[in-house]
C-alpha cells in the first residue's frame, strides 16, 4: 500500500511540475533565477565564467537604475518572461553581490 501512495504521489509532483513549470517551483529568489538562466549565456559571452561580466571595468550598467533595465533587457533576449517581482529580485541579487549602488 506504501509503495503504491508514494508511486501516486509521484504521478502527481510530476503533473504538477510540468503544468506550472519547474522554474516557478524551483526559482524562488534571485540567486536562484540567476544561476538557473543567465550564467550559461554570459559563459558563453566570455568564453569561460559568466560571472565576470558583472566585475570588469566597463560594465554597461552604472546605477541601479541601469541596472534593473539591463536585467530586464536580458529577461526579454533570452525568453524567460520573468514577472516584474522576479526582475526586482535578480537585481537586488546582483546589486547585493556586485554592484553594492
């Protein structure tokens, strides 16, 4: 009877993942949200850790501002259709550990 619970279960975690999507249940802040979507492209921009884009000298943004326009700008190039929330808290991510405006 176990067996049978725990394999239902499953059937339904697995339902429920594919129609509301994985990202919505796996990215819940923006750390998360941007290890799982922007790290590969900027890897691939700079040939090796995407996480240098955010520490060299002639970064693009200059200001929070610019910031959370740039964030978006990347959001709607690579598909992600982030809500305004998930936009504010990549942002707040990279400004917590980058940035610092």
């Amino acid at each position: 009877m176990t067996s049978y619970i725990m394999h239902t279960t499953m059937k339904y975690m697995t339902l429920i993942i594919i129609l509301i999507g994985p990202q919505t249940i796996l990215a819940n802040d923006g750390k998360e949200l941007h290890e799982m979507h922007c790290i590969e492209c900027h890897s691939r921009m700079t040939g090796g850790d995407g996480h240098v884009v955010y520490t060299r000298d002639d970064r693009i943004a200059k200001n929070m501002r610019e910031l959370q326009a740039r964030v978006a700008h990347c959001s709607n190039g690579s598909s992600t259709t982030w809500s305004e929330s998930e936009i504010n808290k990549v942002t707040e991510y990279l400004n917590n550990q980058y940035y610092h405006y």
